[in-house]
C-alpha cells in the first residue's frame, strides 16, 4: 500500500491527498482543479500561512523579503529559478514583511532576505542574506535529508 501525502493546492489552499510515487507528476487538485505545482513561486499571508507550512507534508521553504530590499530584489530572479527545481519535492513560497508585519513579528524577522525552512508547521532551519542558485539549492537539500 502506498503513502498518501498532504498536499495544498497553491489556488485555493485546498488540502489534497497524493499518493507519495505519483509526486514527481505533481497532480491536480481535487477542488478546484488546477495544478497543485506550478513551478512558480507562492505568496503566503496571514491567513494561508498556517495551512501550508502545516499541512503539507513536504518541506516548504519561505523567503521573508520587502519591497524596498535591494538584496530581496536581486535574489527574486535566483527564487523563482529555484522554485522550479525544488518543485514538487520542496514548495517554495514568499512572505512580503511590509504587507505581512504580523508573519514578520511571529517569526522574529531582523533581517531580509530570510529564508526559512518548515517541515509539519515548525521551522527546521533559517538563514538570512541573499545567495546564488547553486548555494540556495544546496542548503534546502542539506537541511531536508
């Protein structure tokens, strides 16, 4: 017997069960029928937040950043290419601080670019500053197996 996975829908936040073999195919989501990986990245807020870092059952990894942060800007283009590499193993999602201060404040977030790791609603690792596509992918990989 296979092991289902949690897996919420980036459209409609629906909770969807997906047999863990047939991941790498990615699925559709059983309630609004769209794509549960889109390779792109997903904007989180305070009320989806919770549910994804929750109840997905594959890692998901936030990057806290603001509008204003030259940093944040310069690694938008490095997440959105890493977002479709790590995909469907790992969602990708982003928090706007300034849009999100309530998110910002809960996770104590001093410095942006943030990127934090969730794996069943606790962070498992955290680092700040922005990086290159080589050394994003090779710290979500050392901090989830």
């Amino acid at each position: 017997m296979s092991e289902n996975l949690h897996i919420v829908c980036p459209s409609c936040d629906g909770i969807n069960r997906l047999p863990a073999e047939k991941l790498s195919a990615g699925g559709i989501c059983g309630k609004c029928k769209k794509p549960l990986f889109t390779g792109e990245v997903l904007e989180l807020n305070a009320s989806n937040f919770s549910k994804h870092t929750s109840r997905n059952d594959i890692p998901v990894l936030v990057d806290f950043w603001a509008s204003w942060c030259g940093p944040c800007k310069m690694m938008a283009p490095v997440f959105a290419q890493a977002a479709q590499q790590l995909q469907p193993n790992i969602r990708v999602a982003k928090v706007n601080t300034e849009a999100e201060q309530q998110l910002s404040a809960q996770f104590q977030i001093r410095s942006i670019p943030t990127l934090a790791l969730f794996k069943a609603g606790k962070e498992i690792a955290r680092t700040a500053g922005a990086m290159d596509l080589q050394n994003l992918i090779s710290w979500v990989k050392q901090n989830t197996t």
